[in-house]
C-alpha cells in the first residue's frame, strides 16, 4: 500500500519569512495530493491540493509543488503570519479509486511575531 | 448548509466497557471515512464507506474495532471492550467521492475525543 513520509516534524519559522514543508510517497499510481491545516484543537481543513498533471498550483501566500519522477511534493508557505501556526498534513491518493487518503505524520508549523 | 457532525464531542468510559461513536456526514456525500489520531501523531485511517459497496476496513486495529452505515448516511463505529490505548480523538469525514471519477475534498467532522480509564 502506499506510504507517506513528511518532514520535519516541527517547525519554526519567523513571521514574515517562508516555509517549505516536504513530503514523499511510495505508490508510483498515487495521482492526486491534497495538504491540510489542522489547527489546535479544531478539525482538519484542505488548504490546497494537486493533481499529478500539473507540477505547481498556487494560491495566494500558499504554493505546491510536485515531482512526479522522484515521488515527492512540497508544500511553500511565503510572508508568514502567526495565524499561520498550526499542524499541516500532506496526503496522497490514487484518484478514481475507492482508496483513502494516506497521510503523513504531521507538521508543527509555528510562526514567530 | 450544515457540515460534517460528530457525537459525542467527549466520551469517558471505563476499560472494558463498549462505546459507539457517531457521525452525520454532509447531505448527498457518497463516502464516509473513519480515522483515529492519537496525541500529537497523524491521521490513521480505519474505514471507508463508498454508496453501497462494501467497506474498506483495511484500517481497523483489531476485532473489536466495527462500523456500520446506515442507508447510506449515518454511521456508527463501534469499539468493544475498550482498552487504554484506544484513547484518542477518533475523525470522520465524508466526500462526494465518485466511483471512476476523480477524488474529491473530504471534509472532517469535529471529532470524538474518546478518554478510557
């Protein structure tokens, strides 16, 4: 089955400057990659997600960038704000299969003022 | 309109004992999923329902670990005979997942922080 690796695991970084969080996947078929930001206490919410026929997405301050060929996508957070703060989840799935998503550990995300 | 509802919000129960999780997902989404996280760790994912095929229930931990849907919409997860290393917040979501399309965002309910003692 398919297995998701994130990292790090924590992460601080001071407000206004970038972060890049990093994952990789084992399933080569795995074709879509959604990131999501848990913030404490509440539930997960998708914050942007990528499918495999595109390399990059953006949105706003938020970008994701994937490469197919070495199994890896990273999640690019710019001009970061301490809202910013929380636990940011990547995931993988194989689109149009009834397969879950796999999710990766975990990152701790805090944005120093 | 209203999103993904869990219940209880909390549930302390004593080691040995049988609890039943319960989770009402968005109106006309077609896929239910279950996933435990325990402190400070990921999502671990338990069960999935799609229409009305049969389950994934690849995730489940152990024979005590059960859920049902019903009509489609509500479900229940059922864990039997409780031990301490069940505590954990236990997630649902639900999606409007089609069979041969493509996945679509699950949206998460608030949880079940479930404490054994």
């Amino acid at each position: 089955g398919e297995n998701v690796e994130q990292h790090p695991s924590t992460l601080s970084v001071q407000e206004g400057d970038s972060a890049v969080i990093k994952c990789t996947y084992s399933d080569s078929a795995s074709n879509y990659f959604p990131w999501y930001k848990q913030e404490l206490g509440k539930r997960p919410q998708l914050i942007i997600d990528i499918r495999s026929n595109v390399g990059e997405k953006k949105d706003q301050r938020i970008a994701v960038t994937l490469n197919k060929t070495a199994k890896h996508f990273s999640l690019h957070i710019t001009e970061t704000q301490p809202e910013d703060s929380a636990v940011y989840f990547c995931a993988a799935a194989l689109s149009g299969s009834a397969r879950q998503l796999t999710f990766g550990s975990g990152t701790q995300l805090t944005v120093l003022p | 309109g209203a999103g993904v509802s869990q219940s209880p919000s909390n549930k302390v129960t004593e080691k040995g004992k049988d609890v039943e999780l319960r989770c009402d997902p968005i109106s006309g989404h077609t896929a239910l999923y279950w996933y435990r996280q325990s402190l400070g760790q990921g999502l671990e994912f338990l069960i999935y329902f799609q229409g009305n095929s049969a389950p994934d229930k690849s995730g489940l931990p152990s024979d005590r670990f059960s859920a049902e849907r019903t009509g489609g919409s509500v479900s229940t997860l059922t864990i039997q005979r409780t031990q301490q290393e069940d505590s954990a917040v236990y997630l649902c979501a639900s999606s409007l997942a089609l069979v041969g399309g493509s996945s679509y965002e699950q949206y998460f309910g608030p949880g079940t922080r479930l404490t054994v003692t």
